[in-house]
C-alpha cells in the first residue's frame, strides 16, 4: 500500500545510487558510494551491488597505475572507506586498500590533515579537514595492528591524533565523528 515503509524497496534504491555513482562519475566520493562501502555487512554483505560497489572502488584504485593519481583529495576518503568495509567484511586489509593507504599516507601534512582535502563548501564532508582526519582516525581503529604498528601507519596515526588534538571541533558533525573515533 501507498506509503508504507519498505525495507527491501529502500535498500534497492540505496544499491542502485551506489552502483549508479561509480559508472557515470568514475569515482568513489563521501556523498554516495563512499559510505555506502562502510555499510555494516548485517545490512548488505549479500547484496550484488555490495560486491559490484567494492569491485569497482578496487578496479578504480587499481587503475592508478595506467591511468596515474586523482587529486590527492580524493584518494583519502577511498582508503578509509575500504578499510572500514574491509575490516567488516573480511577482517584483514586487501591489496587495493593498502595501495590506497599508501598513497594517503605519503600525501598527508606533517600536522597531520591533507592540505588538498575536498574543499567544496558541500558540509558536512566535503568543506574542511577535520571530516578527513576523523575518517581515517575510525578507519584505523579498525584496521588490525598488525597493519597500525608499523610504518607509515604508525607515524600517520600520530599525526591523526596531533591535529585532533590541536584542532577542536567546531562544528556538532565534526564532535560526531570525534565520538566515533
């Protein structure tokens, strides 16, 4: 009947924007296949679009070899992402997260955020840094230790944890994200 929730209707609509994202714009952003990715796996592990939205950020990173690197501001919140659906997907972290990882890391700024974060006046993820460090804070309190001890993780971390310190939230999204991290 007419206006009445449907939890399958709602979660084929939430499948195809991912899925639809990735195909026409050729990027994994904050506002739609992003966090989609961070979905918990109660919720959509079995689902193809789960399988083709990840695949697709995969193959994307794993076409910076032939194709080279986006703007170091897209490449951050990919990596947090992935880990995070890593993490609850798989427990350990796959090669392209990794690579992913990697090239955040060597682009973030000695105080710890990405000089070049998305900027685009689009709140409450894409208009400052602070959103940026605590995607990649949550990220890493997922990712196993073994991945967290070592460098350029350990050293990354630090600095996370340097500009949260030094920059206090001042919006209430950025206390959100400060509380899950």
């Amino acid at each position: 009947p007419m206006g009445e929730f449907d939890i399958e209707r709602a979660a084929q609509f939430i499948d195809g924007v991912a899925v639809k994202w990735g195909k026409q714009r050729g990027c994994v952003t904050c506002h739609t296949n992003g966090h989609y990715l961070m979905v918990p796996p109660k919720i959509f592990k079995d689902r193809p679009a789960a399988a083709e939205v990840r695949r697709f950020a995969e193959e994307w990173i794993n076409s910076w070899d032939d194709i080279g690197l986006p703007d170091t501001e897209i490449i951050v919140a990919p990596a947090a992402f992935l880990t995070i659906n890593n993490m609850q997907m798989d427990g350990e972290l796959r090669p392209a997260t990794l690579k992913a990882l990697d090239e955040a890391w060597s682009l973030q700024s000695a105080e710890g955020h990405w000089a070049n974060w998305v900027k685009w006046n689009w709140p409450p993820f894409e208009q400052d840094d602070h959103y940026g460090v605590t995607l990649v804070t949550i990220a890493m309190g997922m990712a196993p230790e073994s991945y967290t001890s070592v460098e350029p993780a350990r050293t990354g971390i630090r600095r996370l944890l340097n500009y949260l310190r030094n920059n206090e939230p001042e919006e209430v999204h950025h206390r959100a994200m400060l509380l899950w991290a």
